[in-house]
C-alpha cells in the first residue's frame, strides 16, 4: 500500500462530520423481505430450468422411439 493512497484516505476522512451524515438506518424487516424474495426468484428459476431439462428430455426420448 503506497503512502499516496494513505494520504488520500485520511484527506477524505477529516471531517468525522461528514462520516454521520452519510450513515443511513437499515429496517431489519425490510432487509429479510428482500431476502426472501430474491430466494423466491431463484427458486422459480431453478424451477424454470429444471422442467426445461425434464420436458427436452422427454421430447427427445418420445422422438427417438
């Protein structure tokens, strides 16, 4: 780590001030229905995905006898 890259870390910290003003409160409740759904999505895309395979399969199998 360069001591240019230091210098320009502690620069942009001078003012602790600055640091509460950026800080946003986080709903814990919000965070876990976010959660959720991004796990729904990917369920329904393995979901997708995985009749896709099934039903290919199937319709190659059916063709060849």
């Amino acid at each position: 780590m360069s001591t240019e890259s230091l210098n320009r870390t502690f620069a942009k910290i001078d003012n602790p001030s600055d640091l509460s003003e950026t800080v946003k409160t986080v709903d814990v409740n919000v965070l876990k229905q976010r959660l959720i759904s991004e796990k729904k999505k990917e369920k329904v895309k393995r979901t997708i995905i995985l009749s896709s395979v099934v039903a290919s399969l199937g319709v190659i199998s059916f063709l060849t006898y």
